[in-house]
C-alpha cells in the first residue's frame, strides 16, 4: 500500500519541530552563558597579566635603590640586624622600600649580586648567573620549590663598582591564575551552567507547552474538520500563528464550498440542455429502427436547426462553467501583469461583429489610453460576458457601445458596456449578479451566469461591477473602475 500523505516515506523518520525548536533555543541560551564564562576567564586572565606587568615594574623600581644599597666595608662596625647584610667584599644596607618588599612577600623574594665577571658575591644560591651586556634590564623566570619567581638583573654602577644586582619575587599572580579562575570563575560557572540547563530545559518545554498543544489539537483533526481554533486559551506569542491557520482554514473552507457549489451547480444546470439533446437523439434513434439499413432518414430543417441551438447552447454553459471555476481558483492569485485596456477592447469587439451584424445592432468602441495590473485572459472573459450580454438582450437595430479610459490623475482605469435594451431594475442589480439567477420574464436563452462571471472576475481584481441605467435613461450601463498603471 503507498504511502498517504500523513505517512512519511520508508526509511525516513517524521521530524520533530517542537524538539528542534526546543534543542535550538538550549543551545542557543546555554551557549550565551558559556560565552560569558569565556569572557570572564579572558579578563581574569587580563588581570593577572596587569599584575604581573606591575610586579615587572616595580622590581625595575627596587633595582637602582638595591644599588644604592652596597656599601664598601671600613673599619667601623657594621649596622646590626636585618639592615645590613655583609658578603666577604662588600655590606648591603638596605633601602626602607626593599626591606618592606622582602618582608611583604618573605619566603618568595630573593636578592643577589654578582660582580661584573659573574661571580656571586651575595645571594641565594638558587638564582641563575645573569650578565646582561647593557646596562637595560632582563627578566627570566625561575621555578624554585614549586614557585615560579620572577627575576630581574641588571648592571649598575656602586660604591663597590660595577655589579650586576638581581632581585627575584615569587609571588607571580600569573601563576597563581589558574587556581583562582578554577575556584572563582569555573566552578561556579560549571554550577551555574548545570542549573541553568536544568532551569532553561524545564522552562523552554513550559514556554513551548501552548505549541505542543496546538500541534497535538490539529493532528487530532479530521481532514473535514476546518473549524476554528479557540486561540482564548493561548499566549500572546503564539495568537498570530493560531489566527493565521484559522484563516488559513476559512480561505481552506471556502474553496471547498465553492468546488461543492460548483459541482452541484454544474449537474443541475447541465441536465436539462443535456436531457434535451437525448430526447432529440432518442427520437430519430426510434425512427431509424423501423427503417432498413440502406434507408434515408429525413429531418426537417426545423429540427437540425434546434439541435444546433441546443449545442450551441450546451457548449456555452459548459465554457462558462469552466470560466467561473477558473476565476473562483485563482481568488488572491498576486501574479499579475500589465494589461492593455484600450487593446483589449478591440480584440473583443471584433470577436463580436459577426454576431452585431447577424442582428443588425450597432457595436461601436470608444476607447481611451488605459492601463492596469490584473490576468489578461481573465479580464477578456469578463468583457466577452458583458458584450455578449448586452447583444443578446438587446432588441434587433439597437446599439452596444464598448468604452475604456483612464482618469486624469491616472489613478483609475476602467472599462464600460453600454445598451439600450430592457435594462435591469435597480431592485434586481445585486441579484442578478448571483449564479444562475434570471431576471423574471426574460426572453432569451441565457443561463444567468454571464454576470456572475464577470463579477467574480472583478472581485479577482479587487473591484466590482457598478451596474446603472444608461445615458438616456434606457438600458444598461455596466462600468469596472480597476487601479491604472502609468502611461
């Protein structure tokens, strides 16, 4: 058994628009917050390099005052306590700024000097021999216990001589870094991300819940089920799309009412020419079988004659079936073109002078430069409907007069049809624009579609038929006023 429209093909599994809407906007929020947390871990990075360019900078700072510092030893006795260090050639006394930078980071600074060849002559054995061969700064890192120190050296001029003078700190916050992101920004970040997948999982399924409810409501329904949707009980986000389909399924519901109007309206209207032909056919079938096979059998004219019109007739109700179930499908249609007015008038006044002359009436055109937007074969339908109108109800040497133009403004086009037949009353204009409705006590062999179908084409259009008496009073006069398009 194929498969039927409801039924997805074998091998291919129904896609789930609510799930990938709902994984759509996880991934969407839960990546904003990743985002943020990058963002965070980025400036904390920033921080710490900041920091350790400051530690740069005042280890710079602390080298001159370190030089200042080295003292040569004389015969008096040094300075006691941790002002003053001695180193066999040479005492340090220290600066007040590096005394409080060595007990600030005590256990994590380092201070060492090495003569001009390298030698050490005060320091931790630990610090690398530096000889810079300028007298700008260098900085190496050192890792030493597990901490990485920062070392800077640099040669300077002392009251010893030339020294190259280092000092090392250890409290580097770059190294550091690490550990406080992981306690500061990850992990609490890692936390945060968890509950708020929780949080966003449970309320983005809360949030969609209206829609999951309206795509399980219309798969529930019955192909025939077209009837509106309660949109009372929806959020405001998703009304739009409820009314939306509930137009969707009036425009839906109208067309199937006009396709069971149609074809109600076309069996009713087709049996009775129908059923004529086959009585006529029947008739002459009973006559042929009381005759031999090589016998002639005779009509009278008369009888050939109302076959004719019989056919005539049938095949003009069928083309304009055809034409108002083609007008009917393409209602809304935005595919438009640009039509020449005053062209179209001329082509159907001359599909129509034969039948004018057959009747001795006057057809005349009067037309005027117009253009608009509208279907080309559509418009010709609706003026055919409204010349042949006017030509059958008009009596032998009457007059049928065509006109278009546009306005001054070219803001409005329009075509016209004139007669100076019966007219219509104006109590009967709007019902005879109803399908198959005939104005009592008319003559003729129309169907009463002729302006139904003209109506419906212009409402194709977003217009409609005006439909007056005409200039002298007698007659009808139908006008069709549609947007012009400049010249």
């Amino acid at each position: 058994m194929p498969p039927t429209a409801a039924t997805p093909p074998e091998g291919s599994a129904p896609r789930d628009t609510i799930g990938g809407l709902r994984r759509r906007l996880m991934v969407m929020l839960l990546a904003t917050i990743a985002m943020v947390g990058a963002v965070t871990v980025a400036l904390h990075y920033q921080a710490a390099g900041t920091a350790a360019l400051q530690q740069d900078q005042r280890l710079l700072r602390l080298v001159p005052m370190l030089a200042d510092s080295v003292l040569v030893p004389r015969d008096e006795p040094s300075v006691a306590g941790d002002l003053a260090r001695e180193a066999p050639s040479l005492t340090l006394l220290m600066a007040p700024p590096i005394q409080e930078f060595l007990a600030d980071r005590e256990g994590h600074t380092a201070v060492g000097v090495l003569d001009a060849q390298g030698e050490r002559l005060f320091g931790a054995e630990w610090l690398p021999v530096l000889l810079p061969t300028t007298d700008a700064p260098e900085f190496v890192s050192v890792v030493e216990g597990g901490v990485t120190h920062r070392v800077v050296a640099q040669r300077a001029a002392t009251e010893a001589g030339e020294l190259i003078l280092m000092l090392a700190d250890g409290s580097d916050a770059r190294q550091h870094w690490l550990r406080n992101v992981a306690l500061r920004v990850l992990l609490p970040n890692l936390v945060l991300f968890a509950v708020a997948a929780g949080v966003l999982g449970w309320g983005v399924t809360r949030a969609l819940r209206p829609l999951t409810d309206l795509k399980q409501a219309v798969e529930r329904r019955s192909p025939r089920d077209l009837s509106p949707i309660d949109g009372r009980q929806t959020p405001a986000e998703v009304r739009p799309l409820v009314d939306a389909l509930n137009r969707l399924f009036e425009r839906v519901n109208e067309q199937s009412d006009t396709q069971r109007r149609f074809v109600a309206d076309a069996a009713h209207q087709l049996r009775t020419p129908l059923a004529g032909l086959q009585a006529q056919v029947e008739a002459w079938a009973q006559a042929a079988r009381s005759m031999g096979a090589g016998d002639l059998l005779s009509l009278r004219a008369e009888q050939v004659l109302r076959l004719r019109d019989a056919t005539r007739n049938t095949t003009q109700l069928a083309n304009q079936l055809l034409a108002l179930s083609r007008a009917d499908a393409l209602r809304g249609d935005a595919a438009l073109e640009t039509v020449d007015l005053a062209e179209l008038c001329e082509t159907v006044l001359e599909h129509f002078l034969d039948a004018a002359g057959a009747r001795r009436i006057d057809l005349g055109l009067e037309a005027a430069p117009a253009r608009t937007q509208g279907h080309a074969w559509l418009l010709r339908e609706l003026l055919i409907n409204l010349v042949d109108n006017a030509i059958k109800y008009t009596s032998a040497g009457g007059a049928v007069t065509l006109r278009c133009g546009q306005g001054a403004a070219d803001d409005a086009a329009w075509i016209e049809v004139e007669d100076d037949g019966p007219g219509i009353a104006p109590a009967e204009r709007a019902r005879v624009l109803q399908r198959f409705y005939r104005v009592p006590g008319t003559g003729g062999s129309g169907h009463g579609l002729g302006l139904a179908i003209a109506d419906g084409i212009a409402r194709v259009h977003r217009t409609q038929l005006q439909l007056d008496s005409g200039a002298t009073g007698r007659g009808l006069r139908v006008r069709v006023v549609f947007d012009a398009v400049a010249h």
